[in-house]
C-alpha cells in the first residue's frame, strides 16, 4: 500500500485542484461577468450548461477524495495521523453534504425552471446555487489553508 502513497496523493491533490479550483473560477471569475454581460434567459441556460460540465468533475472528486484520503490515512493509522487530518475529512464531508444538496435541489429546480422557461424560478435556484457554492469554497480554501499551514502551528 506505501508504494502506492504517490498516486493516492496525486489523486486527493489533484480533485481537491479540480473541485475547490473550479467553484472559485465560476464563483469569482464566471458569476461576475455572466451577470454583467448576459440577460437571465441566456445567463441561467449558461449556468445549466456550466454546471452539466462541471457537476461530473465534481462526482468524481467526491468519490476520488475520501478513496485517497482513507488510502493515505490507513497506512498511517489513525493514532498516528495529524490531528489536521481529521479537520479536512469533517470539513470534506460538510463539503459533500453541500454539494449533495445543491445538486440534488436547487441544481434540479434549475433546470427544470430553465426547460420551462420559467426565468424568475431559475435566478431563485441560481442564488440558492451561488450561496452554497461560495459556502463550499470558503470551505475549501480554510481546509486547505489548514491542512497546509497546520504543521507549522503550535499543537
């Protein structure tokens, strides 16, 4: 299993890039301009089409990140394992509950709204999407920022 720690790195690595990555490009650099440029019939049919990309990645990361963690934290023993460990996997399992809620309800109730061409039910569903996400990727970034940092910090 240690001959494979390398690749179970990469994998949590590289989801997390993907995931966290992903939610601050369409929360920070996406959200700003489609509001600006776009009228709500295209904005949420842009957003629906966004998400139908994205949300894919998504379910892989939700599955590839707790796979490599554990396969990273097994190894290592949970007696052994830095207390920060633990914070990332609370706070990745918030994260998938998160995630979990905003495809399974708001996701759903825009494209439905969008399929009917229903525009004031869409930007409700799209703001219920926007507050969660930027939830998910503060989230993110305190994780991370703990994760990282947290060897450093006195225990």
């Amino acid at each position: 299993m240690a001959a494979f720690y390398p690749v179970f790195l990469l994998l949590h690595i590289a989801s997390v890039v993907a995931w966290v990555g992903g939610m601050f490009f369409a929360y920070m650099c996406l959200r700003p301009v489609a509001a600006q440029l776009l009228e709500p019939p295209l904005r949420l049919r842009l957003w629906r089409d966004v998400f139908a990309r994205f949300f894919p990645w998504v379910w892989g990361a939700i599955v590839l990140i707790p796979v490599s963690g554990m396969s990273i934290l097994i190894p290592v023993g949970v007696d052994n394992a830095p207390s920060r460990w633990f914070w990332m996997l609370r706070a990745g399992t918030v994260m998938i509950a998160i995630y979990l809620y905003v495809f399974f309800v708001p996701y759903r109730a825009l494209r439905k709204a969008v399929a009917a061409s229903d525009w004031k039910a869409g930007g409700a569903a799209l703001g219920r999407i926007r507050r969660w996400v930027g939830i998910n990727t503060i989230i993110g970034f305190v994780t991370i920022a703990i994760v990282t940092l947290g060897r450093y910090l006195p225990s």
